[in-house]
C-alpha cells in the first residue's frame, strides 16, 4: 500500500487535492505544564492557552474539553498599565464548566507567566486577576538540579460553612464516596470550607478507606449543590514513609484530579482550625497517588484568636510541552 502524495482516492483525485494537510503556521498558542509535581509526568497537567483574545467563551469551552484534563487556562493579555494596575486575566475552564478559581491552574499559569511573559519574566511576584478577585503568586529562588519553579500563592481568608456530626451525615456522606459509614472518622467533623471556592472536606480513618473512594457522581453534585459545594476532598494522615503529612482524594464529574490546590487550601484552614494541625506549620499533602500521578502541595495557615488566616499554597511547576491550536 502506498501512502504517496499523489496516489488517488476513489475518484481520482490525488491526495495533494484533499485539502490543505497540517497547517505549518498559525493557530492559537498554547502550552502544557505539570503542576505539584516532583518530576516531569507527574503532579497535575494543565494546558495554557497563552493568547486567548481570539476565542469566545464558547470557544474555551471548546478547547478544555478538547484538552480533556481537569483545567485549561486562558491568558488574556492587555496593556501594560492595565496589567500594573489588576494583574494579568486569567479564565479557568474544566471540561465541563468556568471556575471563578482553582489552585492548580492559577500556579501553573503565573509559572508560565514567570518563564515568558515580555514584562514578568523571572519576576518574584506575579499577580492573576481572576473572577474570584486578584491572587498574588511568590516564586522561590530556584533550588540546584531541581526541575521546574516552585511558586506560593496566598489565598482567600477561609469561609467556615457547615458541619456534619450525625449518624445520618455520615451514612449519607459514604454513600455518596461508595464507602462504609465506619470509613468516616468520628474525630473531625465532615465540613464546608471555601478559600475561593467551596468544598465539603471529609476526614477518612485510613487510607485503606482514601483506596475505596468511588464518587457516585449524579448524587453526590446534587447533594453538594444543596450545600453550598463543589467537590468533596477527603484526607486523612499519610503513611509515616511517605515523606508526606496528609493523603488526599478528589474525584469529580468522571475522573480524578491528580492534585486539588483550591481544595488543599480549604483542608489546610480546616485542619489548622480544628487543631490536627499547628498554626503555621509547614504541611504536605500527597494527592493523585491512586491514579499514578503522585502529587505534592505544600500548605500552611495561620491561626489567631478564631480566627485562620494567611492560607498559602505552593508546589512545583514543570514545563512540558507547547505548541499551537488550529481551530
């Protein structure tokens, strides 16, 4: 079989006719980083389309479900005094709607930003002006041999929104994540916190239980809607070998995401106001292990009076890819 250009097709027509092949200039730019990652492949992968002010909504909408991975973000440049003044837009799509916020991509894109923007690059602090509000992204100065940038946002102060004690929640709650009432601890209380956005944070008793979390997805988003909720995330301690504090799960709509910074912020202020963890204390979060794409987020807040504060999370981005999209 031949795969020459000139061989005809079924009516005769050489292939060199058939239309104009892969475009060899153009397109739309994108790129694609692996964010709280340790090594290249791992952490979660975001796409970045670096110059959006061509797309709809519609359209991003479009190409995050072409992408296919928990968020691609839209970088929408505009003047240099406007981007001094708000910060630089930035709009966050999953494959199936906007976010207003989400951890991952905001790291990830103010990494870019840090690699390449004509005015930021090598920049300390980067500001995103997202539809949540203006976020402000650190980078650390970079450690000997290791891969990527590592970058610290600082969050909204935490929103405590309801507990959930009873016999009844419990049973509910595991319904929904596929597990035993008895998988839940009865130590911390199952709770809405949002930093940006709102999760409802359930403390397993191991992760024998984190293993068997299996979301049933149509029920679980109706019963998060009627609480105020996005997602649930679900921790509990980590193995003492694993280097990290804490384990973490999130499944949503028909996967898992690799690593939650939107969601580890919420835990972090949880944790911290709970007291399973110290006031400032410098916390890891393992996610994405169960899917083969080891996460890690380093977290910390602040507690005063009753206050949680100063909610930061970090970890490291590292580029992979980039690219053009033909649309």
């Amino acid at each position: 079989m031949s795969f020459a250009g000139s061989h005809p097709d079924a009516e005769g027509r050489g292939a060199e006719d058939r239309g104009a092949g892969w475009p060899q200039t153009g397109g739309v730019p994108y790129a694609l980083a692996d964010v709280f990652a340790e090594q290249p492949l791992s952490g979660n992968p975001l796409a970045i389309v670096t110059d959006a002010r061509s797309l709809s909504s519609a359209a991003m909408q479009a190409v995050a479900r072409e992408t296919n991975l928990s968020e691609t973000t839209f970088i929408l440049p505009r003047s240099p005094a406007l981007e001094a003044e708000r910060g630089v837009q930035v709009r966050i799509f999953t494959v199936a709607e906007e976010l207003p916020f989400a951890g991952h991509p905001t790291l990830g894109t103010a990494s870019w930003l840090h690699w390449n923007h004509p005015r930021l690059q090598g920049a300390p602090r980067i500001t995103l002006d997202l539809p949540v509000g203006p976020i402000v992204v650190e980078f650390r100065a970079q450690e000997g041999g290791r891969p990527g940038v590592f970058a610290t946002m600082q969050q909204q102060d935490p929103v405590f929104g309801n507990c959930f004690t009873s016999t009844q929640d419990r049973e509910t709650v595991a319904a929904l994540l596929g597990l035993q009432p008895e998988a839940i601890a009865a130590d911390l209380p199952m709770q809405i916190v949002s930093t940006g956005m709102a999760f409802c944070i359930v403390p397993l008793r191991s992760l024998a239980a984190a293993a068997q979390v299996q979301l049933r997805g149509r029920e679980a988003a109706l019963w998060l809607r009627q609480h105020g909720a996005m997602f649930f995330y679900c921790i509990t301690p980590a193995a003492a070998q694993s280097g990290a504090d804490w384990h973490a799960r999130m499944q949503f709509y028909n996967g898992e995401d690799p690593a939650t910074g939107s969601a580890a912020g919420c835990a972090i202020a949880y944790l911290v106001q709970h007291g399973a963890v110290a006031s400032e204390c410098s916390t890891v979060i393992e996610q994405g292990i169960e899917m083969g794409r080891p996460s890690r987020i380093y977290v910390q807040a602040r507690r005063t009076h009753d206050t949680v504060r100063n909610v930061r999370v970090g970890g490291r981005t590292i580029p992979v890819a980039s690219g053009r999209l033909f649309l």
